[in-house]
C-alpha cells in the first residue's frame, strides 16, 4: 500500500519519476521467485522446467514418480491455453484428453483453468480440487506439458493448461 501511495505522489510530480518507479516496481517483480512471478503481461513467461520440478516434488512427496517436460505435450499445452485466451473460457478436460491419446500416448490427464495469475495460485487451486489433484498425482504420468496465455481483456486474463500422460 505504501509503495503505491508513494508512486501516485512521483506520478503527479512528473513523467521521469513515474518511469523510475514503474522500472523499480519492474526490479522487485523480477526478484521473486518464478513461483510468485506475476503472468499478467504480455511479456511473461512460464518457466514449464520450473513448474515440472515444482509437481514432481509435490508427486514425489507423495509416493509418485516424477514427470519429465514432453515437447509434444509442450506444444499441445501452449495450443490449448492460446485457444482458451481467444475463447475467453477453459475447455473441457475431456477434449484436450482425447487430443493427447490421437497423438499415441497410453494415457493422459488435463488441468485447464482460468484466472490463477501465478504459478503458486495455479498448483494450490489444482492441489485443493480433487479432481485436478488427481491429474497431477495420476501414478501412470512420467511426461508432462504446461502452459500460460494472457488475454488482457478477457474475464480470466491467464489461462492454464497442464497436460500429463505416459
């Protein structure tokens, strides 16, 4: 609250203040971990190898094995969230479930949401839903693919596709 109060103030004391605040503001976003890593921009990037480390930990801390980025299931994952952006909704699981089984693997599970900003707002939502707690804890998966869009003037803004098969 305080750091916003103190931009309103540079702001109206001039445009060079306001750009050095908005480049601070830029500093302390990129000093968090890529965990807490905001998605709302245009320019923002989902680190997958960071995301699959994270749900691996989580799988192994649960008694199943770890899952390796697939570029294939990369691919369909970032696919699948673009088209959720445009679509201004998530799909539905069984489609995207039945894309991954056409291209031959044995079996296969999906995340796919809307409106967590973060990867730590993504994993605990999934982790909380049974159902999507499920898929990322699927014993068959060992290859994985996830993926962001953001549509700025969408209702959602990021959309989520998380898609693990063996």
């Amino acid at each position: 609250m305080k750091r916003r109060a103190a931009l309103g103030i540079l702001v109206s004391g001039g445009a060079s203040l306001a750009l050095a605040g908005c480049a601070s503001d830029r500093a302390a976003t990129s000093a968090l971990p890529a965990l807490y890593q905001p998605l709302t921009t245009e320019t923002a990037r989902l680190d997958a190898a960071g995301a699959a480390d994270m749900i691996s930990a989580y799988r192994r801390g649960k008694g199943v094995t770890a899952l390796a980025v697939d570029p294939e299931l990369q691919r369909l994952a970032e696919a699948e969230a673009a088209s959720m952006a445009l679509a201004d909704r998530p799909s539905q699981a069984q489609t995207v479930r039945v894309a991954v089984t056409r291209l031959g693997y044995a079996s296969a599970g999906a995340n796919l949401s809307a409106g967590y900003h973060t990867l730590a707002e993504a994993f605990s939502g999934w982790r909380d839903s049974p159902a999507h707690n499920a898929v990322m804890l699927s014993p068959d998966a060992t290859r994985m693919g996830i993926a962001t869009a953001y549509a700025p003037g969408s209702k959602y803004k990021v959309y989520w596709a998380l898609l693990v098969a063996k």
